[in-house]
C-alpha cells in the first residue's frame, strides 16, 4: 500500500472508529459487497474500466463511509454517491462532481472514469434498497412501525414521533420521503442509538408499497383510511386497498396490524391483516376509540378509549380527521406497549407539519394552510374543519392531480361535498375548477366561482378581503402539490 493510501486509511479507520462511538453505522467495501450481492456487484479500482479488485484491495483504497447520498448538492466529505438515473437525468454524469466534493466511493451501473472506486452493480435504484435492507437487519433492536393510507400519514406521522421520540431516539420519515426511493434512503440513517423508527409509506402504483415493506420490516403496520388518491393510477379503489393493503404482507404471527374500523373496505383489510398475524387492532370503535368529541377552530377535546383505560386528550389539532390520525398513532404505540399516560402526553405535544392546516392572522382574517398535498378524502376533511370556523368560510381550491378518468366526477363531487358543510365561497382554479363549481352549484346556498389562472382569483380574493376589512374571514387554501396554492398566502401576506 503506499504511505498517502496506508495514512488515507489509518484516517478513515479512526474516523470510522468515531463514527462508532457516535451509535453510526458505518460502511467499508465488504459490507457494501456483501448488501448488493445479489446484483452481481463487485468493486473497480480509481480510474480503472475494467478489471475487479477483491473487497480487501478496495478496503485498502479507504472505501470507509458512513452515509450514502444521491444528490451532488448534498455531498459532504467522507460520502459515498449512488448514482440514480431518471427520465431527465443521470448521476452517472456527476460522479466526478462527487468526487470532487469529497466522495470516498461511488455506487454505480456502469463504470466511470474517475478518481475514486466504484461499486458496480446491475441496477442502482435496487443497490438503495438492499443496502437500505441490509441497514435494517444490522438493527434488529429497533422497533419499527410503518404507516400508510389515502391521507393523514404525515400528521400520523408526526403525532407518533412526538409520542416515541420523548421516550427514546427515533428515526421518523421526514418531508415527502415516503417513496421507492424515499423510504430506502430514511432507513440509511438509522444508528445504534435509536430504539424506535417510524417509517411513511407512500404509493403511485401496485407493488411499490410490497417492495418498500419488504425493505422495512416494521413490526407495526397500519392503514389509516382508503381514500381515492391516485385513483388514476390505481383504477379503482378496490385497486387502492389491495396496494395499501401491501403494508402487512411481511407481518409474523407476533406482529401487528392496525386496521381503521369505519372504512368502506375495513372488513377486507381485517381479512388481510388476519391472514399474516394474529394481532390485529382497531381504531374507531373497537380497540383503541373515541367519545365526547368537542371539535374547536383550531383544537380538539376528547376522550380516549384503549381496552379498559379512558383518558382526556386535548389534541392541538382541528378537526374529526385528526381524532381519527391521533386514535391511529395511540393503537400504534399501545401495540408496542407504550404507557397510556406516555401516549396522551404525546398527542397533546403533537403540532401539524407545515402545509397541515397552518394558521396565521392577516389583520381580522385568518389564513389557513393546508397546501402541502391533497386528494378527494383531504379535501373533504379540510372543507369540515372550515365549515367549524368564525366568520365569513372561503375555501380557495386548487386541482386535486392523479384522479385519471374520474377526474371529472370527483371534482364535481368534491364542488357537492364542499357546499353541503355550509360555508360561504369556494373560489377554484385549475383545469377541473368549473366542474368543482358545477357540483357547488347543484347544492346551492355557497358562493361559487372559477377562476382561469392564480393571478386572476389572487386578485379577486384581495379586492373581497379590503372590502370586508371590518368582518373577520377564514380562508382555507389547497390543493394538490403541483397547484402549488401556497404562493397565494404568500402573495396576500407580502400584500
């Protein structure tokens, strides 16, 4: 070895034994091998085409790393880059970039001229899996609990982490990472230290929910609702359950499956659930419940059914739907055996993400925030919670995307279900937005209009809110991530 490989090595070994102490895992060239076996992986050395080194020749070039990145943007020093490819790009074309930035090793589909190894395997985007896999057989230990469902994983989401992560470390989903991708890359990070991880699982197409459980393992499985998102893809909601319904394919007899009790489809997915364990809970009416609902503006009263135990919640969260999303995280906790009292204080510390009905004060009008996604089933929840504040109720709604040939009906449904909670105005923009007005109209007692850009309705929602300064408005924005609906508060609040 020469003496600027051995000192690069002796480096990376202390560093590595560092990273050790600090509870990180830490990757060297054998247990990258030994994750990505199946792909036919094996390793080339710096600037070398072809010809494969052993494992303990690319050990000795200090392939030694804790952290997997796929974006360039994000590199830091000591990084190993796994080259993704896409419709419009391909991190093949930004190894050197990489390397340049400080990556140690890259993780590749075919090789590069470069100065640093690379492991070389059939298919990156399976290379991010199995190493994700693998990463999560190195933690047998942590108990995962894994959520899916047509909406409310996120507030979900953040309810569990705030119940887990005052009890000890827990790795939790951040943003949208919830995909075939995003999923692999959240379970890279778990570590020695964390006893708890919850993972969000997100789905566009039948099996992706069955390849990132598989990678997962949760020991918890839960479904929260099955809604109409993606309807397009999914072609029906049939369709739909039989893709959430992925999430318990993995589960031993000792494990649990959390089934929500007031779903079109409860019956199917108990039936499911059932056939992989033996521990099966409800949430609803059965084993984890709710009664004496008191549904404010901007909180949440009630009192919380597990077995025999009922205690009061005061939940900093609007809205049924969220009762139900908090009912979700406690049947998820009470089946790891979390305390009821450690749960209640969870829920009450538990805030809503960004986008999740956020509010904020526009001089006497209040704005709503509720643009990070949307979809029939998040609509309607959100339409209920508008309908429950002061003063003049304007929902202002974007297209709701993926709803394929439904499109059409689902927005006219929608311009239906929004009228009938009662509120005032339902300004809409979009492609669809003429049929969501159509449906309002059909119901009658709502002000109703469609608008051909943002601009045009932005206009017209400033002109109604000077016109009405001395009465007090509640304005309720969403739509879909591709509506991008926040830019509207962000236009009147500049305003």
């Amino acid at each position: 070895m020469h003496a600027q490989q051995e000192k690069s090595a002796q480096s990376s070994a202390i560093e590595g034994n560092e990273l050790h102490s600090q509870g990180l895992y830490v990757w060297h060239a054998d247990n990258l091998l030994a994750a990505t076996a199946t792909l036919e992986s094996h390793w080339l050395a710096p600037a070398q085409s072809e010809g494969e080194v052993s494992a303990q020749d690319a050990a000795d070039m200090a392939v030694t790393s804790y952290r997997i990145a796929t974006d360039t943007r994000t590199i830091k020093t000591g990084d190993i880059f796994l080259a993704l490819s896409g419709d419009n790009f391909d991190g093949h074309d930004y190894i050197n970039a990489a390397a340049s930035k400080g990556a140690v090793a890259a993780i590749v589909e075919r090789p590069v001229s470069s100065t640093i190894p690379q492991l070389v395997v059939n298919d990156t985007r399976l290379a991010l899996g199995q190493l994700a896999a693998y990463r999560r057989r190195q933690h047998p230990g942590v108990k995962v609990i894994a959520i899916t469902g047509s909406s409310g994983k996120t507030t979900c989401k953040e309810m569990l982490g705030s119940i887990f992560s005052r009890l000890a470390p827990t790795l939790i989903t951040r943003g949208n990472l919830n995909n075939d991708l995003g999923a692999p890359m959240m379970l890279l990070e778990l570590s020695d230290q964390h006893q708890f991880a919850v993972i969000e699982l997100g789905a566009n197409h039948i099996g992706e929910i069955a390849y990132t459980t598989e990678i997962v393992q949760p020991d918890v499985a839960c479904i929260l609702n099955i809604g109409t998102a993606h309807l397009g893809e999914f072609g029906s909601r049939e369709g739909i359950c039989q893709a959430k319904a992925e999430i318990y394919h993995t589960l031993s007899t000792e494990q649990f499956a959390i089934v929500p009790d007031n779903d079109d489809f409860t019956n199917e997915l108990r039936r499911i659930a059932e056939s992989h364990t033996a521990h099966v809970l409800g949430f609803g009416n059965t084993d984890v419940s709710a009664s004496h609902l008191d549904v404010e503006p901007e909180r949440s009263e009630f009192k919380l059914h597990i077995g025999t135990d009922i205690h009061d919640i005061k939940l900093p969260l609007a809205g049924e739907h969220n009762v139900n999303n908090a009912l979700a995280a406690a049947a998820c906790a009470h089946a790891l055996g979390i305390d009821t009292d450690d749960i209640v204080v969870g829920l009450e510390n538990a805030r809503p993400a960004k986008g999740r009905l956020n509010s904020q004060l526009l001089g006497k009008h209040r704005l709503i925030d509720d643009t990070y996604n949307a979809n029939p089933h998040s609509v309607r929840a959100a339409a209920k919670v508008l309908a429950a504040q002061n003063g003049t109720r304007i929902m202002v709604l974007g297209d709701i995307a993926e709803l394929g040939s439904a499109a059409v009906a689902e927005h006219q449904a929608l311009g239906r279900a929004i009228a009938a909670t009662g509120i005032d105005m339902l300004l809409c923009v979009g492609d669809f937005a003429r049929y969501s007005v159509e449906g309002a109209s059909e119901v009658g007692g709502i002000s109703a209009q469609a608008f051909e850009d943002k601009p045009s309705l932005l206009a017209y929602l400033q002109q109604y809110l000077q016109a009405h300064e001395a009465r007090s408005c509640t304005i309720l924005f969403k739509g879909s991530r591709a509506a991008k609906m926040e830019t509207l508060i962000a236009a009147l609040l500049e305003e």
